[in-house]
C-alpha cells in the first residue's frame, strides 16, 4: 500500500505545500510575500494574514500537481516550530482539521530538522547520492548557524552553534545599512561575484569550542563603513561590489573554519550544507574546495530546497509515519526550539 505524505510549511512569509510518495517528491508548490519588502523585514502580523489567503490554494495546487486526490493521504505533515507564532499557527491549525477530517494521523515536524532532512528528498528519474549516517551538516539560515552532528533521521546533536547573530542575520543588516535592499543575502551574493574578496578586512570572532559568532563581524562592518563615507558620500556607490565580496568572504571563513575542526575532530568525510544561506555561491564554492583538499564528500541541496519549503516538511513527516510517530490532535505550535 501507498504512503503518501502532505506536507505543510508556514513558519515564516513563504506558504508552502507538498506531496511525497513512498519517499519520492510529486509536487512543492510556495507562495511567497512581496509585501515585506518595503519594510526591510518580516513583519508577523502582515505574514500570518497572507498565509491564510494562500494555504487554501497552495494545498490544492499541491495535490492537483501531485496528481493525489486528499482521500488518498496517508498523513499530514506540518511545520510545528520554531517560528513565528501567527505564521505557525495558520499551518497548525489546517494541517490539524485536513487530518481530522480525513481520519487521517498528524506528524509535527520541527523546521530545523526539515532542513537538514531536505537531503533524503527524492524524486522519480533522478539518481539520488543521499548522506550515510553518521554525517555532519552546517545549517545556516537567517536566524540559525549551527554545525549538526546527524546520527539519525531522529537523532541529531548540535556540535556548535551562534552565540548571538546568526551568518544570514548579519549579511541581512550589513545590506540594510549600505541601502541595498531586503533580503540582503542574495544581494550581497550576486554583488560579490563581481567584487575582489581581498579588498577589504573585516574583523573575526575568536569563540572557543565549536560555537559561532558574528555580532563582531557585524560591528566591524558598520563601524569601517562609518568611517568610509565620511571622507566619502559616495564610498557604497563606488565600492559595492568589493564591500560585499569581502563581507561574504569573511562570513563564509568564519563558517568553514569550525566546520573544518568539527569534521576533523569527529572524523567525519561526509558534510552537508542546508538552510537559506547554503544557496550562497561563495559558500559553495568553499564546500567543493573543501571536498577536493580534504577528501570530504559533500552534500549541497538544490536552490529549491535551500529556502522554507514544504517538501524538506514532508520528507520528515514521511520518515515519521513509517516509525508510527504520530502527533495528538492539540499539541501546539511553538515559536522557540533548537533541535528536536
């Protein structure tokens, strides 16, 4: 018999849906919102009321696409947490009254795990090279850096992780402050391409163990900018390109030297990248340094499944379902947690 898993991601400002079939991808359909844009952010009120325009006919979308009729779910699968609370809960509570009303079970999925999980996602007429357990993963997002030691689909340790801002929190404000616009990362990525890394030094954390930081970075970045457009207006006009290859190149640095120390100390060969950064080319292409240096063998997911999606969703809900790890009926969202 069929496992079919719906999923469903509303964490953030992207409303998203999908379906699995016996592990393998039909369909991912997301919706985002524009509106943020002028706000230089996330604004929770503005996004949990696109989600409710948009779950309805994302999810139909979804199951139109995957060619399912919703009689034929096996189970619902939705974003739990960690994120914003009014986000969450219009995810939560349709994802609870589809499965209800299907006499279906429910399978909560915590987003971090989703991500790094996005890995085993599988589609039909396509080779798969899926990570071996034990493997390292360097999930980095807007709000997470964390280097994840994965034992398991259900087992997972946090080796290291941010202190305080997070890799895509700090490129977000260092691109808010020099104008260039929300969101900063694939700005500053694009910038970057055509920028000389080298042009300019920015300061680096000296945290010990396995943890991030990049408050200092950040603060580094502000001040030595301060002090440019003072001798000239026009310093972020004519130096864009190489401002945001440095800044890339410090921040990708900052990751990949505890990245590096993790997989020696573990003595681990396999490494993964997951979360929005890991669409960064700079980071990228350092992970393909990385794995002709040091033999590593590396794992960098589509652009598709870098950013909140639902498939990264199902995949979990799908790994549940086959373990019987269903979720009570009023079980509720939550907007903190690390990994679970």
């Amino acid at each position: 018999m069929d496992t079919i898993i719906l999923g469903i991601e509303s964490s953030c400002d992207d409303t998203s849906a999908a379906v699995i079939k016996n592990g393998y991808l039909l369909s991912n359909v997301v919706a985002g919102q524009s509106v943020h844009e002028a706000y230089g952010g996330v604004v929770p009120e503005l996004a949990s009321r696109a989600h409710q325009q948009n779950i309805v006919p994302v999810v139909h979308e979804a199951l139109k696409r995957a060619g399912v009729r919703k009689e034929e779910l096996s189970g619902v699968a939705f974003t739990r947490g960690p994120g914003l609370m009014g986000s969450l809960l219009v995810g939560v509570s349709f994802a609870k009254g589809l499965a209800r009303s299907l006499g279906i079970p429910l399978l909560d999925v915590n987003h971090l795990t989703g991500h790094v999980l996005a890995h085993f996602i599988k589609t039909e007429g396509e080779e798969a090279d899926l990570p071996t357990y034990p493997f390292l993963c360097l999930l980095v997002s807007g709000g997470n850096s964390q280097i994840i030691l994965v034992k398991a689909y259900n087992d997972m340790e946090i080796l290291g992780q941010t202190i305080d801002d997070a890799a895509g929190e700090a490129i977000d404000k260092c691109s808010k402050v020099m104008g260039l616009g929300y969101p900063g990362g694939p700005i500053i990525d694009k910038l970057a391409r055509q920028g000389n890394p080298k042009a300019y030094t920015f300061s680096k954390p000296h945290i010990p163990d396995l943890n991030y930081s990049f408050s200092g970075l950040k603060t580094s970045f502000l001040y030595s900018l301060r002090d440019w457009l003072k001798d000239d207006p026009d310093f972020i006009k004519h130096h864009k390109e190489d401002l945001a290859a440095s800044l890339e190149a410090t921040v990708v640095e900052i990751l990949m030297d505890k990245l590096r120390k993790a997989a020696q100390q573990y003595n681990i060969k396999e490494v993964a990248v997951a979360g929005g950064v890991s669409a960064n080319n700079g980071l990228r292409n350092a992970f393909r340094e990385h794995a002709d240096k040091y033999g590593w063998k590396i794992f960098i997911p589509k652009f598709s499944y870098t950013t909140d999606n639902a498939a990264m969703i199902a995949i979990t809900g799908y790994f549940k379902y086959l373990n019987k790890e269903f979720c009570s009926i009023d079980a509720p969202a939550y907007s903190r947690v690390t990994l679970k």
